[in-house]
C-alpha cells in the first residue's frame, strides 16, 4: 500500500473541463502557498458533492432545464431526476399514485378536481 498524500487547500484558483469532457482538473491554493493541480475523473464529481452538507433554504427557487422519469430498480416506483441549467441533479423515488397527482395538478391547478360545470 502507498502512503497517502494530504492536501490542505485554502481555495480553488481554477476550475477547467477536459476537451473531451472526461476529467476536470482543478488548481488549488496549498496550505503553504503553492498550487497543486488535482485531475478527478469527471464521472466521480457526484460523489464529491454528495458528501459536502448543505440544506436548501425554502425560499429559494431553482430553475430546472431538463428532466427524465423511467422504473425503480424494484420494478414498481419511478425515479424522477431533475436537472438544474448549472448541471446539478437530483433524483426522487416516487409512487405512481404521486406522479397522477402532479399530472392533476398541472393540467386543471389543484390537487381537487373541480366538478364540471353545468348550465340551466
């Protein structure tokens, strides 16, 4: 086993993309002064940010630029990712009876179907 290296970064100075979008490559500030360039494959970056706690304020308002929806694992719920225009992704296991739900809702705005309305 190698030993490990350790690393106390006190900012990021620089943040690039690889051409073919499979590594992004970060230059931080160490400790002591001097840059260290750190290459992370960019499939891993969901994990990185996944440990970083945060807690999302009520008030704010995300934007959302795409979104997918297919099967659970188990067959029986549905998985809806959300995709914000910055990249961030977060996906929900729902029930089908909360996907009619908010189908409902988008089509006449309440969760209460209105009755029909009759003329005399």
């Amino acid at each position: 086993m190698t030993d490990k290296v350790k690393i106390d970064a006190d900012q990021v100075t620089d943040i690039r993309l690889s051409e073919d979008a499979t590594r992004v490559s970060m230059t931080l500030l160490g400790d002591q002064g001097h840059q260290v360039l750190l290459s992370l494959p960019a499939s891993c970056l969901n994990a990185v940010v996944s440990v970083v706690p945060r807690q999302a304020a009520p008030d704010v308002v995300n934007r959302l630029d795409s979104w997918s929806m297919g099967v659970a694992e188990n067959g029986q719920d549905l998985v809806l990712t959300l995709r914000t225009p910055e990249g961030a992704a977060i996906s929900f296991a729902l029930k089908p009876w909360q996907v009619e739900g908010m189908a409902t809702i988008a089509t006449y705005g309440s969760a209460q179907r209105s009755q029909p309305k009759t003329m005399h």
